[in-house]
RNA sequence: GGAGAGAUGGCCGAGUGGUCGAAGGCGCUCCCCUGCUAAGGGAGUAUAGGCUCAAAAAGCUUAUCGAGGGUUCGAAUCCCUCUCUCUCCGCCA
C-alpha cells in the first residue's frame, strides 16, 4: 500500500511512476474521492465535537442537579445527522481504500525501464551449461523412465498440475528440502519457523495477494460449503482460509500488528513449506512436468529490517538463494526484473534463473523481492525508531529456493546417458550416502 | 464437544453510564539533589487520522480500552455476535 500523504502530494509524481509500471493510477477518481472525504471528514468530526461537548455539559448539569431538558431539545436531531454524515464518510473511505489496495508498489530507482520480460536485465552468470554426447531427455522423460515420477496416478489423485513422486526421487526431494534449511540456518543466520498453510484473509491482504488476486489462490471453508455458518458468513474473514501460495504470507505477517525493537533488527526467517496455487491465469503454459504445479514446495526466506538497511538485505538474500545453486553447481544467471516485470508488492525484484538443459534456457527458481514499506503499511508492522517512535519496516522475501524446480534442474543437470542421475555430492549424505538415481534403486 | 473465567496503554493493574485517553505502580526520558553507589524530589512518557499553516513548530479536533454491531444526549462500563486466552471434564494425532 502506498502512502496516502504522499499521494495527496505527490499525485501526479506517482500516477506516471506507476505509468511505467504498466498500472494506470484513476487520478481522476482519486482526486473526487479526496475531495468530498475532505469536506465530508471535516463536517463529520464538527458534528462528533458537538455531540461530545453537549454530552459533557449534560453530565455537569445533572450532577448539579440541574434541568437539561433544554439542551437535550437542543441537539435532538444532531444524532441523524451525525449518523448520516457517518456512513458517508465510511463510504467514501472504503472506496479510498479500495484504490490504495489494488494499487502495485513503486518501483525502487535503480529498476530498469521496461515493457516485457525480455527488458529485464541480466547481472550476473555462475558455472557454465554442461556440454551432453548424447540425446538430452527432460526431467519428465527421465522420471518416469526411473519410474519414479508419476503423473498419471497425480491426476487420477487430484487432477492436473499435481504430481507422486516414488522412492529415491522423493527421498531427494525431501533431502534437498532439508539441505536448503540446514545452509540458511547453519550458515545464513535464518531462524527456522514452522507455520500454519492455512491463514486467514487479513494475512492476505498483509502481504498483497488480497484483495486483488483472490482467484490465484485456494480456498478452505471449515466443514466445507455445507458448513452451517457459511450461508451466512460467506463475506465474512473469519470463516474463510486460505491456503497459502508462498510461506512469504505467515512468515511475513508474523509482525503484523506488532512493534518490533530497534535491537532485534533485523529478523530473519525461514520456513519450508507446501505452496497452492490455483493457476487461473496460466492455462496451457507449462503444462508437462514439474516446473508448474498447484501443489509444490519451498523453502523461502524473509527478512524483516530497519528501512535503510533493506537494499543491503535484498542482496544478502540474493546471495543466500544463490549459494543453494552453487553447492548444487546448478548454473544459473541474476537478472533484474523490469518495471513491467515485477509482482505487485516489490519494490525491487531479483530472478534467479537456474538452466535448463531441455528446455536449452535458464527458468525461474528464486524470486526475491525488497517490498519496502508496501507490506508493512498494509499489516501495520512496525519497529521503534532512533527517537522512539513507531516507524514502518521494510519486507523482503526471496526463494531459498523453489524446492520441485530445484529436483527438475538437478535431474536435467546430472541426467547420463544410461538414464540414470547422479545425485550431488552436497545431497549425498542426506540421501543414506546413495550417489545415483537408477531404475533398480527407485524401486 | 460440555462447564466456567477472562481480554484495559511498553508492562502490571484500577475502573460497572457522565469533563476517562483512562487512577496507581513498574519501566523509560529529562531536570534537581547527592564524594561514588544506593535512596530521594520534580516534570514528561500511547497510536492513527483530520483541519489551520508555504513549511516547520504549534494549536484545534476525531477515533481507538480484543473485533464488529446495538441501546443512550453520553459507553472501557449495559445488550448482541464473533475471535482469542486460561481452568476443569470429554475426545484425539
């Protein structure tokens, strides 16, 4: 959410950043809003200073023992009006709220311009694209021939978009899991954190996947739709959970509300967790294999810090998701999202995109993002600054890394030529000292 | 699932219709006193808004006592709904 002061100020400053953004700012609307909240605000809280001054002065009175009929003649209809001039202003309120809710972040100053994906810019590359002497296979192919990845089961389980995976193949999913914690806890400084998947919508709306993009995500109702209580509490919050699309939702809302000491600053989470997501807006993408599922894990870091030290965060975060890859020596590039790029709460958005021998391109594995003080005004997340006033934090949350698409770069990366895979050495402790993935072992 | 108790400022805690944003205490800040330390005296100490103002400062003002409704001229206080916490019983991975 943005400042609603900088925008009385600075509107026109802020409508055209977000023009680069690709996000039309209703100026117009805004500025008609502003208008009558302005009257309406003033005219309301006269008619609350009166009530309360008359009230005062009826209290007096009647201790003294005095007759108050005359006042109370006096302000008779005041309450209509006052109500009346109530819910205007409540009206008008929420539609103010409404336009601060659904509008994006602004992007931060060193995000370079841009219209599309292909304006993003490249950083910084590690290791290089391993050369093959035989015919490359995807992590499908390879999966299913260890007959270890079975897609057919997943659908006749839950559809498509979900996926079993069976014996070594699970187990390397599990292990890469614990190997990404144990670096980001042993070596990173994170505090591991076991959270809910289920939360509530004020989380939601914390962290900006609420109100705008609802349809992204699951939705749990206690007991179903035949819960009695849902006929009726439909549009209510508490009912409703949603299934979490990222552990950035309960990580991230842990501060909510709350006014964190200068001193513990700044704090540094991370969790492992399933990821839902509903998909709605990608039929026919990436519609083979793992990279794109309803149901997937990772392993996500957030930081919560002191404003001016978030862009340092940002990337020691980067580095932190990256050194995963480079104990995996997966190759991988940084790039830079553009403008246009960029998810609605970032103010600053690194990608690292790890190669993909079949698919001969580097894909998405981490994404990790300085929201600034986007989240942390919506959730009220504060700390107590330097002269001891409450001050808006500064969020940021970053893959560390996207566990099912981590298990696809490794299955491409280290696939041979007889159709096994070799499992990394940093894994292989974790694996019972197994160095290979092969049809015998899977079974 | 059954029975009961509770939720007040940074913390503890008083407050059951009227100048209550809230006594008192602790903590914290500043000042005074004091060889040092300890003790003592005084002042201050919530948050988010709005308006005035070029701005700062300041002033005026509104809202907030778990959340949301209601009653009332007036609600921390009365009524309703919800959430959460605690105690006892039952059940349970």
């Amino acid at each position: 959410m943005l400042d609603i002061q900088q925008l009385r100020t600075d509107l026109e400053n802020i409508a055209s950043r977000l023009t680069k953004r690709g996000y039309t700012f209703p100026v117009m609307q805004f500025n008609s809003l502003e208008a009558q909240r302005k009257s309406i605000q003033t005219h309301t809280q006269e008619l609350q200073a009166k009530r309360n001054a008359t009230s005062r002065q009826i209290g007096i009175a009647k201790q003294k023992g005095e007759d108050v009929t005359a006042i109370m003649t006096e302000i008779a209809h005041l309450g209509d009006e006052l109500k009346q001039a109530e819910n205007q202003l409540e009206h008008l309120q929420t539609e103010l709220q409404q336009i601060l809710l659904t509008t994006p972040n602004l992007a931060h100053d060193s995000v370079p311009e841009g219209n599309s994906e292909a304006d993003n810019l490249e950083i910084r590359r590690w290791g290089s694209p391993r050369l093959f002497d035989f015919a490359i296979k995807d992590h499908v192919a390879i999966g299913e021939q260890l007959r270890l990845l079975d897609f057919e089961t997943a659908a006749k389980l839950s559809g498509a978009r979900f996926n079993v995976m069976k014996g070594g193949l699970a187990r390397l999913h599990r292990a890469l899991a614990q190997f990404m914690l144990d670096t980001h806890i042993q070596e990173h400084g994170y505090t591991e954190v076991y959270v809910p998947y289920l939360v509530n919508a004020d989380c939601l709306r914390g962290t900006g996947q609420l109100p705008k993009f609802e349809e992204d995500l699951f939705i749990a109702h206690p007991g179903g739709n035949s819960h009695p209580d849902s006929a009726i509490l439909t549009d209510q919050d508490s009912c409703k959970l949603h299934l979490i699309p990222t552990a950035e939702v309960p990580l991230t809302n842990m501060v909510r509300n709350e006014i964190i000491p200068r001193e513990q600053l700044p704090l540094k989470f991370v969790a492992h967790t399933p990821c839902f997501r509903s998909e709605a807006g990608s039929y026919g993408k990436d519609t083979r294999g793992l990279i794109r599922q309803h149901q997937f894990d990772k392993v996500e870091l957030v930081h919560i810090a002191h404003p001016q030290e978030s862009y340092e965060a940002l990337e020691q975060l980067v580095s932190h998701a990256e050194k995963i890859l480079q104990k995996l020596e997966l190759p991988y590039r940084v790039m830079a999202l553009c403008t246009s790029d960029m998810g609605f709460s970032a103010a600053k958005t690194y990608d690292i995109e790890v190669w993909l021998p079949a698919q001969n391109a580097y894909r998405e594995i981490s994404s990790c993002s300085n929201c600034e003080a986007f989240q942390a005004r919506r959730m009220q997340a504060r700390f107590r600054n330097e002269k001891g006033k409450p001050e808006l934090l500064h969020t940021l949350n970053g893959s560390g890394l996207a566990v099912g698409r981590t298990l696809v770069a490794i299955l491409e990366n280290y696939q041979q030529a007889d159709g096994s895979v070799t499992i990394p050495s940093v894994l292989q402790s974790y694996m019972g000292g197994l160095d290979r993935l092969t049809i015998e072992g899977g079974k």
